[in-house]
C-alpha cells in the first residue's frame, strides 16, 4: 500500500508541473501569436470551463473500469497535445484554446476517477495523509513549474514546452497502470451495481451530511478567495503603495503555507473528523483574510500564510468526506460533483470582487472573513449529525471501506 502512496504522489509531481507550465506558456504564446491580452487571458477559461460538466463527466467515470479510463485519458491527451507543434501563426491559435478545452475536461475526468480509486489503492489510515501529500506536491510545482516553464518558453520556445508537457501525462499514465489494486474491484472488473443516475448522485453528496458539510465549507472558503483576488491587489498598491510585483511574494508565501498545511493535514485528520477539519481550515482561512486586511505589508505575507495553510484543510477534509462515506458505484460522480460545488463559485467569486473592489479592498476582505466565519460556525453546528456518518461502512459493499 505504501508503493501506491509513493506512486499517487508521483503522480501528483508529474501532472502538477506539466499542467502548470503548460498552462502559462499558452497564454504566452498566444500572447506572441495575437498581440492580444484579452485573448492571452481566456486560455485559462478553457481549463477550468469543463468543471460545470463535472456532474456528467463523474458519471461516465462511474459507467467504465476507472484505472483504463486514466490511463487512456492520459495516453490521449499526451497525443493531443503534440498537436499544438503544428500551430505556426495566429490563424492557428484556434487550436490551441481547442486543445485546452479538452485538458480541463481530462482533469475533471482524471480527478474523478483518481477520487475514486484511491479507498481501494490505500487502507482508510492513509487517505488522509496521501491527499494532504498530493496537495503538497500540486502546490510545491505551482512554485516551480511556472518558473521552469517561463524559462524553457524563452530559451527554446513553445515547442519544447509542448514537449515536456506532452511527456507528463505519457509517464503518470505508465505510474496508474504501475498502482496494484485488488482484483475483486469492481472499477477493475468493470462491473457497476444499479444507479447509473445523475440523480442518486445528486443524492450521495448533499443527502449525508458527512458529504455535504465539508464540501459546503470548502464551497465557500474556496469561492471566498476569488472574491479577494482584486482586493488583495489593490490593497497591496492603493493601500501600502507597493509595486503590484510584491504578488509573486504573496504567492509565494501562500505556496509555503499550503505546502505545510498539506503535510500534516493527514494527523489532524487522523484525530477529527473532516467536518471539524473543514471548519477549521476556514476559520484559518477566515484568520488570513483579516491579517490581510490590515495596513502592513508584514500581516499580509503572515495571511498570505494562513490562507495557504486554511484553504487546502478544507479542500482535503472535504475529498477525504467524499472517499470515506460515499458508496464506491457512486465515487466517480459524486466526487467530480463535489469539484463544481467547491470550485464553481471561484468562477463567480472572481469578476464580482473585480467589481466590488471599487468600494474599497478592506471591506471586502473582511466580507470574506465574515462569510468563512459565519461557514465555519454553521460547519460545527452540523458536526454533530455528520460526525456520526463518517466512517461508516459504505452502501453496498464498496471495497474502498474494506481494503487494507
């Protein structure tokens, strides 16, 4: 079990860098390609549009073997992504805002299944750790690869980052087929038990508290930091008269908190349950927000921290819910549902701080604040109906409760 902790992890290095850096050396090159800012800026769009699809995309995952779907799914998207080398002029950038589309989709699809057959690759002590790993790694290549990226794109141009992006999921691909799963899993075999339906997913996520609880929580803590993007900004250069290239620190910092966070979420979730954990990443969160607030340049590297640190709590207390308490026929739609609910409300949260920051970037930090507050408490306050759920042993039989 401990070399499918290794290879998760692996998996979470590879996938991290090469979606990170291929990611800001598109809006590069399309930049390069038009001239154009606003057309630079949509590349990002095509990744993260596919996650209201999730709820369809889980389900598909749920109908198929999951491990052959990963592996296809990578194999398939390192093929696509060749195809950008073909792309010479800005007539053709077209092509490139196609192929992204299909990346966000292959993550929402990735993530779906990777949810779903981590219960069965690792024994229940270990899922809190290992996804407190994964994040540490995501977050680690958020770090590197963009800086690795950015200094490929100018020394050897889009090609060779195509190349090396290209190359990432080849090798996490040869890591999943590499994971030793028990052979009775119905996601190996292929076999699925009745439900088939967007509805009893539906159902699995918000009817069990032990779901819905953390990933509400982590609804609002992660929806809450698009709504501060613009404040932050502002604030750094209205308020403290600092040149906007101080965001690279606070980005940094951010990256070191949810590094740490991520390393020993796995204790805490060991001793609490994921609802109390999900109430106190955003109550840290929360905490971060305020530090943020105040007219320091020091208080907003320290909040900087904290959010780094609150955020990824409530994220991973909110996919350990989902693996723990969730039949496993249903993992795949529920956990790719879950994805919407948690990171939906960034794609709204972002242009309405953009908007409200004209009031002032204090007050909407500290709306933020308030509302994770106000989602931290109501999270304890339903604690005590979820609590008792977590752990139980899932409906019909799945072997992610059993193995280990």
């Amino acid at each position: 079990m401990r070399r499918n902790a290794v290879l998760f992890v692996l998996i979470s290095l590879l996938s991290g860098f090469g979606s990170t850096a291929m990611t800001l050396a598109a809006g590069l090159w399309v930049l390069d390609l038009t001239g154009s800012v606003s057309l630079a800026a949509l590349t990002a769009v095509c990744i993260y549009a596919p996650t209201f699809a999730a709820p369809w995309l889980g389900a598909l995952v749920d109908r198929l073997p999951r491990r052959p779907v990963l592996i296809a799914v990578d194999l398939g998207v390192g093929a696509l992504l060749l195809t950008l080398l073909s792309v010479r002029s800005a007539g053709a950038a077209w092509l490139i805002f196609a192929v992204l589309l299909v990346r966000g989709a292959s993550y929402v699809v990735v993530d779906a299944g990777e949810t779903a057959i981590l219960p069965s690759a690792l024994p229940p002590s270990l899922l809190g750790d290992v996804n407190g790993w994964r994040s540490s790694a995501q977050e680690g290549m958020k770090l590197v690869a963009p800086l690795a990226g950015a200094a490929l794109y100018a020394w050897r141009g889009p090609g060779a980052v195509v190349l090396v992006s290209a190359a990432m999921p080849l090798l996490t691909a040869a890591c999943y087929a590499a994971v030793r799963l028990p052979r009775a899993a119905p996601q190996e075999a292929g076999e699925r038990r009745g439900g088939h339906g967007l509805r009893e997913g539906l159902r699995a996520l918000f009817g069990v508290p032990a779901v819905r609880v953390p990933v509400l929580a982590a609804g609002v803590a992660i929806g809450m930091s698009g709504l501060t993007n613009a404040a932050v900004l502002a604030h750094l250069v209205r308020d403290l008269d600092l040149p906007a290239t101080h965001l690279g620190f606070l980005g940094t910092a951010q990256g070191a908190g949810s590094i740490a966070g991520g390393l020993v979420v796995g204790r805490v979730l060991a001793r609490f349950s994921p609802v109390a954990v999900a109430a106190a990443g955003a109550g840290v969160f929360a905490a971060g927000c305020v530090s943020q607030a105040l007219a320091w340049w020091p208080t907003m590297i320290a909040g900087s921290v904290l959010i780094g640190i609150g955020l990824p709590w409530t994220l991973i207390a909110a996919v350990t819910a989902v693996q723990t308490s969730t039949p496993e026929h249903l993992l795949g739609r529920v956990a790719a549902t879950s994805n919407t609910v948690m990171f939906g409300p960034v794609a709204l949260g972002i242009p309405l701080g953009a908007a409200l920051v004209h009031l002032g970037a204090v007050p909407v930090l500290l709306t933020a604040a308030a509302l994770s507050v106000a989602a931290a408490l109501w999270t304890t306050r339903s604690g005590a109906s979820a609590r008792g759920r977590v752990g139980t042993p899932r409906v019909g039989g799945g072997v992610g409760g059993t193995t280990g």
